[in-house]
C-alpha cells in the first residue's frame, strides 16, 4: 500500500468572519507597480488574499467588507516581490506611507500606533542588517588576524545592541500582540552559564535551559500567532533540531503543545495538519511510531475533526491500522508459506490454475489436511537472528541487492546465528525456482501459492525488496534495510547485548 496523501481541507477555510471589514489604504511616494497584493502568512504557507489592480501615483487601497484574519501581512506585487509586513489586529482601517527612494526607512502608518511602532521597529533592524553588511568592506588592508578580529568584535557590538533593543522594545509592549511575534524569534539563551568540569561553560546546561524556556510567553491559545512569519519555523526547529530525536520523546512533546491548545482551534489544526503527514513519511526508521500516536490520541478521538475530509481520515486510520503491528519491537506477523520442494505438491491440487479467491478457497477446505504438513511458518525459524526480505524476481533492483544480500548473509553467518527468510511476492513458480537455482540462493526461500497470508498488507509491502531484521522471538529490530546496513544493526544490537 502506497503512502497516502493527506489533502487538508483548513487551509483557506478562516477568512470569513462577522461583518466589519476592513480598508487598508497604503501610499509610496515614486512607486512604478500598478498591481499589488494584499496576502497574509498561514503557518508555513502565504495567502493572497485582497488584490488592487490599479495603482494611482503610488497609492493603493484594500478594502472589503467582510473581516480578516488577525495576524501578520504584507504587500507584495506581481514578481512576487515582498515589500513590508504589517499588523491587521483590532484597528481595521489605516494608512501606511513610504517613499521608493528608501521604503523601509520611511515607513509610517499616523493612524495606527501598534503598526507604527512595529514598523519602527522593521527600521531599526533593518539598519542594523546594512551595518553588518558594511563591516566587510572595512577589512581591506588589514592582515588575517586584524580583520577576523576587527569582524568579532563588530559583530559582537552590534548583537549586543540589537539584543538590549529587543529586549527594552518587548518590555515595553509586554502583553500586546506585537511583543508576542517578537517573542517567537526571540532565543531564550541562558545568561551567567555555570563552568563545567573542564573549566568550559556547561553545554548541558545551556541545552537544558534553553529547551525549558523554548516556548516562554507563546501562547498557543491565540490563533494569531498562526498567522506570523516565526511561528511555523519555530515549531520546526523545536521538533527538528531541539529535542532528541527519538520517538517517544517526540510524541510526549507533541502531547505537551497539543495539550497548550484549545480543542478545535486553529493552531491545534494546523499543528495536527503538520505533525501527522510529517511522521506519517519520515523516512527515519521508527518515526511511524509517531503517526500511529497522532492517529490513536487525535484522529480516532476526534480531536483533528475539522483538519481532514471523512475520506481522508478513514484513509489515515487505516494506514494506522496497517503500521502498527510492524512497529518497532512488536512481534512481526507469522507467515504460512511454501517452499520450492513442496510448491509442486500444491500445484498438483490445483492452486497454480485457481482464478477467483473463491475457487482458492473452496481447494484450501478441500486439501487442508495435506497443506498443514507442507507450510514453513516464519515462527518456526531457529536462529538469534532472521532476515525477512520481500522479494519479485523481475523486479531490477531485486535483480541487484538479492545477490548483494547473498554475499552479506554468507559473511554474516561466519559469526552470527542468522538466517535468510526471503519471500518471493508473485506467484510465478517456475521462473521464481530458475532464479533461485541460478543463483545458489541457499536462503529459506518460500512463496504463498495458497493466498494465505496478504503479504503486502500485512507487511507494507508496497516496493521491493524491503528488509526486516528480527530477533530469536521474531520482534521486529529494524525494517526497511539496505544489505549492507545489515552487518552494522547486527553489530550494534551484539554490543547492546554485552553492555
């Protein structure tokens, strides 16, 4: 069964509201476009959603009678061009100015103060950006060493600046929706770091502080911050690069920001909208422990109704369904199958010519007794170690990594206990037993003549070869290998063991 693809229905579904609406009048001195648009940010994607189609003398209005969203905009034209950002909140009607000569270092908007003052302070660290800029061009002349150490102490000048700044900008909008945004690019970096052992400062406790205090002051009860420039990257980077990357701790902190939400708002959506898809086609090995959680915690209960169409979420739930017994540590499924000694025996009662299942079934019933006694059952495989693989001999990247796992087997055994359960997909005896011969394939090489077992649903088998490794109890270790990262997951789970 192929990944699905999860179509959200949310995405465009918030920008009708009560009447009020909204008039956004912006003027440019000297500005050439005579088409711009009015769009917005929603969590990692933007949103057109006004446009002026005439622009006269570098004024241009916005206007609509129905509310927007409150959040973070910007204008921006034809060539995708993005000027400035500004707030549309609880003032709806107001005007910006500029200049082309210099637009961010003549913003102004006179009749609204959370905008002005937003837009003082865009001037601000977009000055300090061109000063950065212009620190290298004041190196030439000076040797290596002069100009490195020229370039740290700038810069280190220049972030303390920006950063006492910041920090006397938020305390004075404290509790306003422009220090909330902020906030979201704010890092929240230890101060007076203790000295480790080594004399060094303690990394770990700039990690653990920085990871305690990640989400200050983010409220994930206000819909608004959806529509921001940070937001989105922030929820990244925290579930990317700040946590350890294992799936247990992933889920209890997506469980943690879930809980931070209001059931059935937009944040808790749009989180729902990106973690489920994320997990759902890592391709790190385990990370579908994840989904299946997502899919147990919120789509079952219903707590994601509204993200996804019903179709859809039946869809979700029965990829769920189909994941979760191959998770990581479960006991894989057993497989009743047939190998090439005794698919001559089944042939004869009539299986290679059966053509509906029920004519399938109707030979199982009528020969069971003399089936039982020919099925070689995965759990019936002695050894520390079993490598399930899945397999079609015309399939060309078969035709490849079979022989290459032959190789890897043969040096394997020389000093684990393992064995090969390899299965072929298809059911055509003849042209499967020729490669087997040619091949010297000495694995346990079985088929399902009888249709017993549903492989590629009981499996995921929706590409081959796919690769499983499994322990002495047959618990799933490791799924979805390459041959040769075989020898290495032997090697770690042996050192495991010894520690």
């Amino acid at each position: 069964m192929k990944k699905i693809i999860l179509p959200l229905i949310l995405f465009l579904g918030f920008t009708a509201r009560s009447q009020g609406g909204y008039e956004i009048k912006i003027n440019i001195k000297g500005f050439k476009d005579d088409t711009t648009y009015l769009a917005k940010y929603t969590f990692d994607k933007q949103y057109i959603v006004d446009t002026c189609k005439k622009v006269v003398n570098g004024s241009m209005v916005f206007k609509g009678k129905r509310d927007l969203d409150k959040g973070v905009y910007f204008l921006v034209n034809k060539k995708k061009v993005r000027y400035f950002d500004f707030f549309i909140n609880e003032n709806t009607r107001f005007t910006i100015n500029s200049d082309e000569t210099d637009i961010v270092k003549n913003l102004k908007s006179p009749d609204s103060k959370e905008n002005d003052d937003f837009l003082g302070y865009i001037r601000y660290i977009t000055n300090k950006n061109k000063e950065f800029g212009e620190l290298r061009g004041q190196t030439k002349g000076l040797s290596k060493a002069d100009s490195v150490k020229f370039m740290t102490d700038k810069l280190k000048a220049l972030n303390e600046g920006v950063q006492k700044f910041d920090a006397e900008f938020l305390a004075s909008h404290k509790g306003t929706y422009i220090a909330d945004v902020l906030n979201l690019k704010t890092e929240k970096d230890a101060k007076d770091v203790p000295k480790a052992k080594n004399g060094r400062p303690d990394s770990v406790y700039q990690y653990l502080y920085y990871k305690t205090h990640y989400w200050d002051g983010v409220n994930f009860k206000d819909d608004r911050l959806l529509r921001t420039p940070f937001f989105a990257d922030r929820v990244k980077k925290y579930f990317e690069k700040i946590i350890i990357q294992m799936p247990d701790t992933i889920i209890t902190e997506i469980d943690k920001v879930m809980n931070q939400c209001t059931p059935g708002s937009e944040i808790n959506k749009f989180l729902l909208a990106y973690f489920t898809p994320t997990y759902e086609t890592s391709k790190i090995m385990g990370f579908d422990r994840v989904f299946v959680h997502l899919i147990d915690a919120y789509i079952k209960t219903g707590r994601a109704k509204g993200v996804y169409e019903e179709a859809t979420t039946v869809k979700i739930i029965e990829r769920g369904e189909i994941l979760k017994p191959l998770l990581l540590g479960n006991k894989a499924p057993d497989l009743l199958m047939i190998d090439t000694i005794n698919a001559k025996k089944v042939n004869k009662m009539g299986f290679d010519t059966a053509k509906t299942s029920a004519a399938i079934t109707k030979l199982y019933y009528d020969n069971a007794q003399k089936l039982t006694p020919l099925f070689t059952n995965l759990y019936d495989v002695k050894a520390k170690y079993t490598i399930l693989v899945f397999w079609d001999v015309d399939c060309g990247h078969c035709q490849t990594e079979i022989p290459k796992l032959l190789e890897t087997y043969h040096e394997l055994r020389k000093t684990y206990d393992v064995k090969v359960f390899s299965v072929y997909t298809l059911h055509d005896f003849d042209k499967w037993r020729k490669y087997v011969i040619e091949k010297k394939l000495d694995f346990i090489n079985i088929y399902d003549p009888v249709h017993l077992n549903n492989i590629k649903t009981k499996y995921d088998i929706f590409s081959t070869p796919v690769i499983y490794l499994l322990d002495k109890d047959k618990n799933i270790k490791a799924k979805r290998l390459a041959e040769d990262q075989l020898p290495g997951m032997i090697k770690m789970y042996e050192s495991l063991e010894k520690k």
